[in-house]
C-alpha cells in the first residue's frame, strides 16, 4: 500500500549537507567563506501587538455563526497581548541598510537586529512588497557595518555550490550548505515568482537569510520550504536579481513601481496550440484586457497569443508577468503576437501597476438573499467561503438562513441554519426550496420535512408546518 506524503508550504527557510552530493570536487571547507560573511548577516526579531476582547459572560457560549457570538465580543474588554517572531536578513551598506523577507516584519511594532551575534539595535522599516516578499529596513545607528553584494542569479546553475547563514529558531548565526537543485519554481505565494530551489534545510528563522554563492555574493533571499513538519531538503530563494531591483526601487522611492500591461493571461495548451495552428504551446494566452489599459490603447485583443515581450521570448505564461513587472514604467516596448495564425505586432507603452485598476483590491460581492414567502424567511446560496469556514463537506449545497420574520411559521430554525434538503431533494438555490414548497401547497400537503445544519454543524432533521 502506498503511503501518500502530505506537504505543505512553510514561509521560513533553508539549509544543510546532503551528504549524497558529495563529490571529489567538494570544497575541503567551508571555514574562510563562512568567516568573512557572518558579520554581514543579521538576526532580527520583532513584537507585534495583539488585540483580542474577552466574553464578557464567560459562562455563555454560542454556537458558530451566531449572531450573538459577533454582539458579544463588542462588548468585551479589550485585551492586548505581545507576540514576537524571528527571521533573519543580510547587511547591504556600511550604514547599516538590511534587506529581509516581508513576511519577517509584517504588522511589527518594534524591530530589533542583531549583528555578528553580539550587539543589538533597533531599525525601521525603509519599504516593504507583500507581492515579491521583500522588506528593507535601517539600523539606527551611527557604526558603520559590513556589507555584501547582490550577485548576478541568471548565471546561477543547478548544481553549484551554496551557503546559507541565518537564525534557526532564535539560535544566532547558523552556516548550512548545499546545491542549487532546481530554478524558475513557482509555489503560488506571491503574484510573481521564479525561486531558486535548493537542497538545504530550512528552519524557523531562516526566512529573509542570504543564499551566497561561493565567492561570497548573494544569488538568493531564503524564503520557503516544502515541509511536512520540519526540513526535507526542498527550499525556495527568491533569485537575487529579482529581488534586487525591489531593493532599490524601496531605497529610492519606498515603493514599488511595476510595468502594466492590463490583460488576462492563461496557459497555451496543447488543444489551444492545435486550434490556433501554432507550432507548439508557448506564449500566454490573452483571455481578457482591462478597458483603458496600455494593452487596449495599444491594440491587443482576447485570444491573442503573447509570443514575445520587448525581444524576450515567453516560453511559459508565468514568465510574462514577472518580465513585464521588471520593465520601466512609460517605456514603449514591442510585442509579437499570434492571431489569427500568425504572427504580427504590436507597441505598447507600459502603465504603472501600483496605480492600475488590476491593483485595487476588488471589493467582496454582497451575496443577495431571497425571500421565502410561505415560511417568511430569507436565504441566500451556499458558497464555498461558508464550506471552508464552517469545515463542511466538499461538495455540500443548500442555502444559508439569514433572517426570520416573528410571524414564521418554523419553530426550530434558526439565522445561519443551513437547509440542504427538502421533501428528499437536495437543495441548491432558493429556488429550489420556493418550487418544493409550492408544490407541496399545490398537492394540499401541509407539512414538509426539511434537512439542515445546524449552527453546530449538526444534521437535523426538521418538520415545517406550512400555512
């Protein structure tokens, strides 16, 4: 019988010998490397204030999605608490500018880093990108520090030597090392991604660490692994190059400023391929373009195929966005298309992404509830954001109750019941309880028996007398 490995991603990071890549050409040591660098890594810990409120009657508890659950916890009293949290992060100035994961410093309070283990200070977030997951911060002070260089990643081969220096769970500078074992990885974290996949473990701790090559440049910020709990030996960096153009759009700007296009991309199958009597599946697929974007004034079309972007070729849809976030914004560039079964092009000047439509959160639909006239109550569809919440089976369908009027001839339901039958049928829309429930009138049935969930998430079973 096999045994399925289950994995989940852990933002933290990387590091140690696999034992089975050693090989006559091993470095003899590490030693001298390893001593030049430690001084340019840092130890950073953060505080991060909580606020949570108490049940102000202790005594009470009310089942999920009560309505008096959310009353009651205005009323309570606020508590705060303090949590704090650890990563690392590499010097990249004398004057003490650190580049770290986002992830690392989100929503902290107070910032301390430590450096070459001994001395602490405070420092300041400089700038932040939740979207690439990179953070610069300033040590206040005055010393001066030692720093490193950014090295080039797009000559970083799988199979090269690497070290990685960081704080695994809050023990101080730790030296790990492997190999690069993979590149252009994408795990779903972040909007653009392009990883450097290593061998070394990676621990809590780790994350915002610098990944060196062996003279002594930083090719990768360690940012993830692939876990089942603890270190396997499958990490994620993301690639210095990229990461270095984040840095210096913080340092000059405190912002990001990404290249737009406005379209939607997806992959070009094999099918898709075929049907446009295109060579094979490359390029990305246009499904859809943002009204006004650079990409509508400049002529691009649903179902056109981007084969190239400003002279580079898109091998995979993934590679577009991360090609066209790097590009300058207002800069003109030429890009091929296919249409039409063949190929043609076009000039587009780029948007700013930041100040973009696509960029704006969109704000949630209001989900629209549906009167029951006979049982006077109000329903609105089960979604999947009330499956995940409530940890329902996949699948699950029915309608969520939403309010009941006092003269309601059900005695037994309440606000957030979930009815997913009725009459033995399964229960979909509103629609569906509304047809069932005249039919039931029209053959002079007078009772119906519903099926819910009850706001324990318990099945019951629920008889209605209808007027």
């Amino acid at each position: 019988m096999k045994k399925i490995l289950k994995f989940s991603l852990v933002l933290l990071v990387l590091f140690n010998i696999n034992t089975a890549s050693i090989s006559s050409n091993t470095p003899s040591s590490f030693a001298d490397l390893a001593e030049q660098l430690m001084p340019s890594v840092v130890n950073i810990s953060t505080t991060t204030t909580v606020v949570t409120k108490t049940n102000p009657f202790p005594n009470f508890q009310f089942p999920p999605g009560s309505p008096f659950e959310d009353m009651f916890k205005e009323f309570g009293t606020p508590q705060e608490r303090k949590a704090s949290a650890l990563g690392s992060g590499f010097i990249i100035d004398k004057n003490g500018t650190v580049v770290t994961n986002n992830h690392v410093i989100k929503d902290a309070d107070d910032i301390l880093v430590r450096v070459n283990g001994d001395k602490e200070y405070k420092a300041k977030i400089i700038g932040k990108d939740p979207l690439s997951d990179i953070a610069v911060l300033k040590i206040d002070s005055d010393d001066t520090f030692k720093p490193v260089k950014f090295g080039n990643s797009d000559i970083a081969r799988i199979g090269d030597w690497v070290l990685a220096i960081g704080n695994p769970f809050g023990l101080g500078g730790t030296v790990t090392s492997g190999i690069i074992s993979a590149r252009n990885r994408s795990l779903g974290l972040s909007r653009y991604e392009d990883f450097i996949q290593t061998d070394a473990s990676i621990n809590q701790g780790n994350s915002g660490g610098p990944l060196f090559n062996m003279d002594g440049e930083v090719v990768g910020v360690n940012t993830a692994i692939l876990s089942q709990g603890g270190s396997i030996g499958i990490g994620f960096a993301i690639p210095s190059n990229n990461a270095k153009q984040v840095v210096d759009q913080l340092i000059k700007y405190g912002e990001t400023k990404r290249g737009w296009l406005g379209v939607r991309i997806q992959d070009v199958t094999k099918e898709i391929a075929e049907a446009e009597k295109l060579d094979e599946p490359r390029g990305a697929l246009v499904s859809s373009v943002s009204p006004g974007s650079p990409s509508e004034k400049g002529g691009i079309k649903a179902g056109d195929i981007i084969l190239e972007f400003n002279g580079t070729l898109i091998k995979q849809m993934k590679e577009l966005p991360i090609i066209v976030a790097q590009t300058e914004v207002g800069k003109t560039v030429r890009v091929k298309i296919w249409r039409n079964k063949k190929e043609i092009y076009k000039k587009i000047k780029l948007g700013r992404l930041e100040t973009s439509s696509d960029f704006k959160p969109k704000k949630p639909k209001a989900l629209k509830s549906s009167i029951i006239e006979d049982l006077k109550i109000e329903v609105r569809p089960l979604n999947n954001d009330d499956i995940e919440k409530r940890k329902l089976p996949e699948g699950t369908t029915g309608v969520v109750i939403t309010s009941i009027d006092p003269e309601s001839p059900i005695k037994n339901l309440f606000v957030n019941n979930i009815i997913i039958e009725a009459q033995k049928k399964k229960i979909k829309t509103p629609g569906d309880l509304q047809n069932i429930i005249k039919s039931s009138l029209v053959s002079k049935n007078k009772s119906i028996l519903v099926v819910i969930y009850n706001n324990e998430n318990q099945i019951s079973y629920i008889g209605i007398k209808l007027k």
